[in-house]
C-alpha cells in the first residue's frame, strides 16, 4: 500500500484517539484540497509497505486506541487502493480495531466495505454534477449512488459537506436532494473552508475568496436542522 | 488573632512585596560567614567525636548569621545564608564549553564578591583553610585519580549535599523539646540550633516593636507570640505549621552550606492540611504564597531544584488530594515563582477536578507548569524494589525527579553520571577521543560486528571505575557530618549519622547513576547493523568518517542518518533502545555504593545532555560532535518525526521497572492542539490527550512514572526574547528545564536555545 502521511489525532475522523493512514493518491482534484501532496502517486511521495505490515503496525499501537478509538484511513482516496484496502480492514476486524474510512465515495464498490467499517466518513461537496466536475475534476454520479446505499444500509454514516464561498454557499439543493432519503443513520458535518493546505501546492492555488461567512455557515446548519437532517460538529 | 491582623488581601500582597524585596538582592554573603565561623571554630571543638563537633559548629553558625527581618515578612527566616551565586545555568555567563561540575568545593569562594568587608586576604584565608579539610583533600584526591575517564566525561561523579526530603511531620506534631529527648547526644545539640535562631529572631522582633506603626507593632507580637510555641512545641495551627518548618528548613540547609541544592519538601498538602482547622482556601492560599516565597534565593532564586509535591493515592489507591492542594495550587498560580519547583502525583483516580484545576498551569503562557508523575507506577516499581508498603504513600521527588520515600531514603541521587555515547566513541577507537587524539583509557578496539557486545563490556569497565570514584567521594563528604538532618531521617531512632559510611542510618539507601545517551547509542547500533549488511565497504572508513565529524563522507552520513531511529515506534529500533536501557541498567545496579548498596540506574539528564554532548564526537547514528544527546529517555532531537502517539508507544516500550533512580522525559505539546474554552475543560482534555495514553493505558508491566511539558512553540519563545518587554512585562516568563523552573529571560543563551530546539513539534504533533 501506498502512504504519504501518517498520525494520530483525537476525535477528528471518527471517535476516541485514531490512527490516521493517508492513502496516496486520488481520483479528484478538489481546487481546495488541504493534503495536494497526495493526489498524485509521485514516487518518492510515499511510502509502499505491505498490508501485514500495516497490520502489525497498527497491532502494535493498540495501547493508543483509548476513548473508543482505533484506525482511520483517508487520503489522497483511500478506496483507490481498494483491494488491500478491503483486505487490510477485514484483517483489522478480525483484530477487533475499530475501522473507518474518510471517502469522497466515487468508488463503485464502496459498500463492499461497509462490513468491516465501523465509522465511514463520505464527502458530498455538490449536488451539481458538472459543477462537481467544474471544481474537482470528475462528476459525482457514483456518489448520488453510494448515497443512496449508505442510508440504506443503516450503518451509521458521517456525511462531510465542505462549504466554499463560491462553488456551494449555500443550503439550497443540499437539503432538496437530502430529504428525499431516510436520512435517519446519517449525521451532517459542515466544513468551512480554510486554507490549511494552501501552502502545500505546487502548481496555482486557484480557490479565490473561498471563505464564508459566520452567517452562510449559520444558515446553512438551520436549513438542515429545519429539514430533520442531523448536524455535528468533530 | 491572626485572622484580626491580617486579611488574605494584605498577606498576598506583602508576598508579593517580600518577592520583590528578595529579588533585589545582589549579594549572597551568609554562607561565607557560616564557612568562615566553622573554619575559625573547628579547633575549639576537636576533642569531640565528627557529630558533636558538627553539632557545636552548628550553634556557632546560627549565633553568627546576621539575621533581618524585613517589613514584609509574616513568617520569620531565610534560606538566603546557605546559598552562593554558583549555579552555573542560570548565570548569563554560562558557556557549555566551560562547564567543568561542581567537583571543586572550594570553587565557591569565586562565587563571591569582593569589597570591603568581604576582603580578598579575608576570603583567601578561609579558602586556604577549607582545602586543608580531610573533606576537600581526600575529595581532591578521589577527582585526580579519575581525571583520565571524567576529562572527556566518559563519566563524573559528585559529592551529594541536599538532594533529600526531610520528614518534619513527627516535629511539627510534637516540638523540638520533645525530640530532643529521645534524640542522640549530637543530634540533641543540633537541635538546640533551631530554638537558639527562634530566640534570635523572637529577640529582633521584640527590638522592632520600638518606632513599629501599630498595624506592624500588631504583625511583630503575632510572631513573638508564635515563636514561644515553635519550634520547641508542636504546632496547633496552620501559622506556627509554617512557621516551623521554615525555621527547621532554614538550620537544615545552613548545616549543609553553601549550596546545599534540591532538598525536597515532599507532599507539602498532607504536611499542612492537619493545621488548617478549618481554615478557607483563599486564607491558606494566602499564607502559602509567604511559604513560596521562603524558597527564593535573592535576584536568580539560587536554591535550584528544592520541589514541593501534591496529590497522589493511598496504597488501596483512594485519592489523597484535600483542600490544602488546591490552595496550594492557588498559591503557585498566583506567585508564579521560578522557585519551588511544583510535581503532581496523578493516579488513575485522580479527580477531573485535579486536572481542571491544572489547567491554567499548562494554557497560561509564560506560567509554571507542574512536572508529573504517575503514582499507580511508582508504587509498582518501588514496591518491587523492595520499599514497604507503609512507607509508599510518602513517595516524594528529590530535586528535578529522583523517587524516593520521604525521611527514610538517602539516595545520594547524582553521585555518578555516565556517558554513554562517549563511551561507544572509545570502543569505537580502542580508548581514543576522537576530539583530541588523546588516549583515555587502555581498553581493546571493538569490533564492528561484535559491536554491541564489545561496547556493554566496556560500560562494565567503566561503571566499576566510576562508582568506585562516587564511593570515595561519598566518603568524603561523610567527614562533613549532618547531626542536624539526620534527625529528621531516621536518626532519632537509629542515632546514626545520615553521612556514616559504616553504619546505615536511613531505612533506604543507595547512590544514584544519571545514565545518559540510551538513544544515540542504540540509533547507532542499528545504523551500524544495517551498514554492515547493506554497504560494507562503508566499514573500514566509518572510524575515519566519525573522527573528521563526517567532513568528506557525506555520503556515510547520509546513509546513517536515514536508517530507524527510536521514537518513531519502529522495533528494531525501538527494540535496541529496551536493551540498551537493561543491560546498562544491570550493569549500573551490579555497583556497590559504600554501604554496599546497589546504585540506583536514573535515566535524566539535567541539561548535561547538553554538556557531555560537547565532549562527544560523531556518533554512528549520524549526529554531528559536540552535538547535543538526546534528553533523559527521549529520542534524539529531530528523529522522532511521526508525531506524537508513536513516541508515547516507544517511550512506552522501555523497562521503567529498572529506572528506581527515575528519568527525565520532556514533551514540548503545541497548544493549537487544546480546543476547549475554558482553562478547566483545557486541563481534562490535557488528561485525555496525554496523560492516559502515557501514564494510564500500558497493559502490562510498569508504565512511564514521569513527565514534563512546556505548551508553547518554538515561535512563541523567539517572540519572548525579541520582544520581552512586550511578551513578559513583569520580566519573568517561567520555563521548564529538565525538572525544575526557571525565568526563560534569566537562562543563559546556550540553554534558550536548548529549551527551543527540544519543543521538537514534529515529536509530538497530535494531528495527522
């Protein structure tokens, strides 16, 4: 497996203190993306190790795992590298370590996952195909899809919105397109945008005036909670 | 009567004063006049046996300190009269490069100056007579004969003054009279000190009564009245409890002078709670913030190191906090003094409340913060190390964080100190410095791929020298006896010296080892394991590469620095750092002190990871000579990179069941990472995020014990000194160095930079 970066963090993706793996690597390019020096499989970016090392590793850090914590993988898109991925979180169940995944749900076979995921983490940044494609590259059919199964499938799901003056500012769409689902097994997060990552790019920084406002982010929180649509803050 | 004359109000701002007061102090010429009383009188008393003659000197010595007693002092005493301007850390003068110990124990007579009174022909007759004493000639000849092996500090070893914690519960409880009874001849001479200074300062405040204005006049009777009770009876309330023990404190350290560094209050809730009666937090705090004050040492605080405990559990693990460690806490917040030092002792049942209240200490920049040990850990590991359960809740901390158990444990904790980078230097070389050229010792050239064993040898050989150093230097010093001490050490009942090097007066005893350098050895075990395998024809230009500080090899460096470095949770790595800690422990433990008792493995290094680094070439694992070592039992500056969850899991890894002498361990946290509001919910989350994954979550063996943090960034502190006027307005910006506090502003710039390169963020990031 292919890994640029990885950590611990607290109660940032997904509960109690984590062992974040970033997967090099991905299929978009999100003109805001705060980990630019993953999107690419560079040699010499990452670092390739096995999935029985991983394994052990992670074995090897379960005195860390307090709080309800355990394994997170994001990217770069994890599910590019879907085949150990699968494999390494089968492994990790049997292990008994709690698993999730941060996704930006375009891969197809995402729900094969599921069962030996206990947090998934999905982006939905539009409900606008080819302004989905405008800012990232790749329209988001498959997303609308994994969407659908995800509530569906009951598991218990945080759906990741980053709102950035300019590209999605707004509740409208999001919350028409939403409530036409069971939405029950789902809880919303709203990102604001920052510029975190600004610094990490290479090539033009193209997101201009990207902020929003205390009172976009207000306004978009209210039109979810008026819409029975469940909203947390990591 | 107490509460009519003073308002808490009043006595906190008088502890600022008196703060203020000492600050202002340049000279410190009252240990001169304790050395020169005892060398004048010695004669007089030579038909007595060591511990009488000590005991008169003693008395002669608290008839001749001059004595004050200021406007704002509600307690009478100092500690000022047992301290020179001598600690080398906290001097701006202080070059790494200069730094030779504190092996020469007439060096002191530099430390003060001259002028009118204090002559040069006064002085120099005093020095002259000092270095006649069978202390400082046999001492001499003990740093003579291992001058070979500590010239380039393959080891050092030191006479122990202070570094203990006297138990005063039994004569705060009873007086001095009633000790005086059951007390030894000697020891009940020494005592009497106590009750000649209290009849001193009585007779000065009863001479100040004339001229006093009647507020003053009213705070004047408060202490003659106190001091017909203390010290020669039991104290009855929180007032006299300070009282006493500041009195009992002042004679100790006066016994010991000059410079009698890190004596230890131990639990200094549990000592004063039984006095409170009742009375508020905000009333105790108040009368606590005179106590602080009491351990400052004029304009540097030169008593360095002396450290004052809270907290902890019962050996059925019940909490022991009361309300006397919150005011306590309320006090040091306020004062926020870079003496004494503040430790906690936390423990899996240690309330939320604690930690909230901890809180402003961590999140308020350029504020104290307490070191930490966990308790749950030291009574496992000193249990197994044979200390009694009944003596386990009275663990304390001497100096930086030596463990040991207050009133029953002479650990002359820094007896010895290895090195053992610089040992791996002259394996490496068959006894050479690669800095000189010089031929420090006749021992066998190792081999490359017996290296491990080869150098673990050689640590044997050195070990066995440098404890038989430390054993003669404490014999030494035992020609200096401590009548006075003793008794608060077990000696009532023993009626043994503390200093007696044939008969054991304490419960405990050993001698301490700092044993310094675990990283850069077992880092440089796998780079060399690994260039044997993967580029041995790098093998025969490694010597050569290291002694030219890898000048024209860059390309071997490059490859040494990129092997596994301990830190990163990485085993081999991390797997060489265990053993390297166990085998050096064992062999450490196999020294026998002059009582024949094991020498106590302590992995810290009190800013001598800085010192001894200067006497080290390049290593094997890639750093540069005269580099610094790595800090206690942390990895090396720079090389744990992945944040960190993976240092607290190699940190986690080490055998702390061996450390019974203690260890140093830092982390540098940036606050970015703490998002709760309030400074309360800041000191929980401080709980969740580092201390139960270091302290409380190993599930077998014995857990870390002991840590402590600076919240700030390395920008933050460049900010400090560019602007201090702007960032420290009150001119003191209190730091964490190794155990103790210092003001960051009065640091020498040697050790500024040391504090800003250790935050080391990329260590101890909790992103990902």
């Amino acid at each position: 497996m292919k890994i640029f970066q990885k950590g611990f963090n607290y109660s940032q993706d997904g509960p109690g203190n984590r062992l974040v793996y970033h997967l090099s690597g991905c299929n978009l390019k999100c003109r805001w993306c705060s980990n630019p020096e993953g999107m690419v499989q560079k040699p010499g970016k990452y670092t390739e190790v096995t999935v029985q090392e991983i394994l052990d590793e992670i074995i090897s850090c379960k005195p860390m795992f307090f709080s309800g914590g355990g394994v997170t993988f994001t990217g770069g898109e994890p599910t590019l590298q879907f085949d150990e991925l699968k494999k390494l979180l089968t492994l990790l169940k049997k292990n008994e370590i709690n698993t999730a995944i941060e996704t930006n749900a375009t891969h197809p076979r995402l729900c094969e996952l599921l069962p030996c995921i206990d947090h998934l983490i999905m982006d939905f940044k539009h409900f606008n195909k080819d302004i989905h494609k405008e800012w990232t590259g790749l329209e988001n059919t498959v997303t609308f899809e994994n969407f659908e199964r995800v509530c569906n499938s009951k598991i218990n799901a945080i759906v990741r919105i980053p709102v950035i003056n300019g590209f999605n500012n707004t509740p409208d769409g999001f919350v028409e397109y939403f409530k036409t689902f069971d939405t029950h097994n789902i809880s919303f997060e709203i990102l604001p945008y920052h510029e975190f990552g600004k610094v990490k790019w290479e090539s033009p920084y193209t997101v201009e005036n990207g902020f929003i406002t205390k009172k976009d982010l207000e306004s978009f929180e209210k039109a979810f909670i008026n819409n029975g649509l469940k909203i947390i803050h990591m | 009567m107490m509460q009519k004359i003073y308002s808490p109000e009043k006595i906190t701002a008088m502890a600022k004063d008196l703060f203020r007061y000492e600050r202002s102090k340049q000279r410190l010429d009252g240990w001169f006049i304790a050395k020169e009383t005892e060398c004048l009188c010695k004669d007089k008393y030579s038909q007595y046996d060591e511990e009488t003659k000590k005991a008169y000197i003693l008395k002669e010595m608290v008839n001749a300190i001059p004595l004050e007693i200021s406007e704002n002092h509600i307690f009478v005493g100092t500690q000022d009269d047992a301290f020179a301007k001598s600690y080398a850390l906290i001097n701006p003068t202080f070059k790494v490069e200069e730094f030779s110990g504190y092996c020469d124990p007439t060096a002191v007579f530099n430390d003060i100056d001259i002028n009118e009174e204090f002559t040069k022909e006064r002085i120099e007759k005093i020095r002259e007579i000092y270095s006649k004493t069978p202390y400082v000639t046999q001492l001499s000849e003990v740093y003579n004969k291992a001058e070979n092996d500590t010239k380039e500090v393959a080891y050092f070893i030191e006479q122990v003054t202070g570094h203990l914690v006297p138990d005063f519960r039994y004569a705060l409880k009873y007086g001095v009279l009633d000790m005086m009874e059951k007390a030894a001849p000697a020891m009940k001479i020494a005592l009497e000190s106590v009750i000649i200074l209290a009849k001193r300062y009585q007779e000065l405040a009863k001479e100040q009564l004339n001229g006093a204005s009647k507020e003053r006049a009213e705070q004047l009777k408060l202490i003659i009245d106190t001091l017909d009770v203390v010290p020669k009876k039991g104290a009855t309330n929180l007032y006299e409890a300070i009282q006493m023990f500041i009195l009992l404190w002042q004679v100790m350290c006066l016994e010991q002078s000059p410079n009698p560094f890190a004596f230890s209050v131990g639990n200094a809730d549990r000592i004063f709670e039984p006095y409170r009666n009742g009375l508020d937090r905000e009333y105790t705090a108040s009368l606590l913030k005179h106590f602080l004050v009491f351990f400052n040492v004029a304009d540097r605080s030169w008593a360095i190191s002396q450290n004052i405990l809270v907290s902890g559990r019962d050996i059925d693990g019940n909490d022991l906090t009361n309300d006397t460690t919150y005011a306590l806490l309320d006090a040091y917040y306020d004062m926020n003094l870079p003496q004494p030092i503040l430790s906690v002792k936390l423990h899996k049942n240690t309330p939320d409340k604690l930690y909230g209240e901890l809180g402003r200490f961590f999140f308020s920049p350029g504020v104290l913060t307490p070191s930490l040990f966990n308790d749950d850990s030291l009574y496992s590991m000193l249990s197994a190390y044979g200390v009694d359960d009944e003596d386990l809740p009275d663990i304390s901390v001497a100096g930086c964080q030596e463990p040991l158990i207050m009133g029953k444990d002479n650990a002359n904790t820094t007896n010895s100190w290895l090195n053992l980078p610089k040992i791996l230097e002259l394996t490496l070389t068959g006894g050479i410095s690669q800095l000189t050229g010089e031929k420090l010792a006749d021992i066998p050239k190792g081999n490359l791929s017996n290296i491990r064993e080869d150098f673990y040898k050689n640590v044997g050989f050195y070990a066995k020298r440098m404890a038989d150093s430390a054993n003669g230097a404490a014999m030494a010093l035992s020609n200096e006896r401590v009548p006075f001490l003793s008794c608060f050490m077990g000696g009532l009942e023993s009626g043994i010296d503390q200093r007696d090097i044939t008969k054991q007066g304490t419960k405990y005893n050993g001698s301490g080892c700092l044993i310094h350098g675990i990283s850069i050895v077992s880092d440089s075990f796998i780079a060399i394991e690994k260039m044997l395998n993967e580029h041995p024809e790098y093998a025969d230009k490694l010597v050569d590469a290291l002694k030219n500080n890898f000048e024209g090899y860059e390309e071997i460096r490059e490859f040494l620095l990129s092997c596994n470095k301990y830190g990163n949770n990485i085993p081999d790595a991390d797997n060489a750092a265990v053993e390297v800690t166990n085998k050096v422990a064992d062999i450490v433990s196999s020294q026998k002190n002059y009582l024949g008792n094991s020498f106590r493995p302590d992995f810290s290094s009190p800013s001598t990871h800085l010192l001894y680094g200067y006497w080290v070439g390049a290593t094997p694992d890639g750093r540069k000579a005269r580099e610094m070592l790595g800090y206690g039992i942390d990895p090396l500056f720079g090389e744990a990179t992945n944040g960190m969850g993976f240092r607290i899991l190699s940190n986690m890894k080490l055998p702390y069941e061996k450390m019974v002498g203690g260890y140093a361990s830092h982390l540098g946290i940036d606050p970015k990472y703490f998002r709760s509001e309030s400074y309360e919910d800041k000191g929980v989350e401080f709980k969740v995020k580092i201390v139960n994954p270091l302290f409380f979550s190993k599930d077998t063996g014995v857990a870390p014990f002991y840590l402590y943090v600076n919240v700030t960034t390395p920008e933050t502190l460049r900010k400090v000194l560019a602007n201090p006027k702007k960032y420290a307005p009150s001119g003191v910006y209190i730091m964490r160095i190794h155990g103790t506090f210092v003001n960051f502003l009065d640091l020498s710039p040697a050790i500024q930079e040391d504090i800003i390169k250790r935050l080391d963020p990329h260590s101890t990031a909790l992103g990902a």
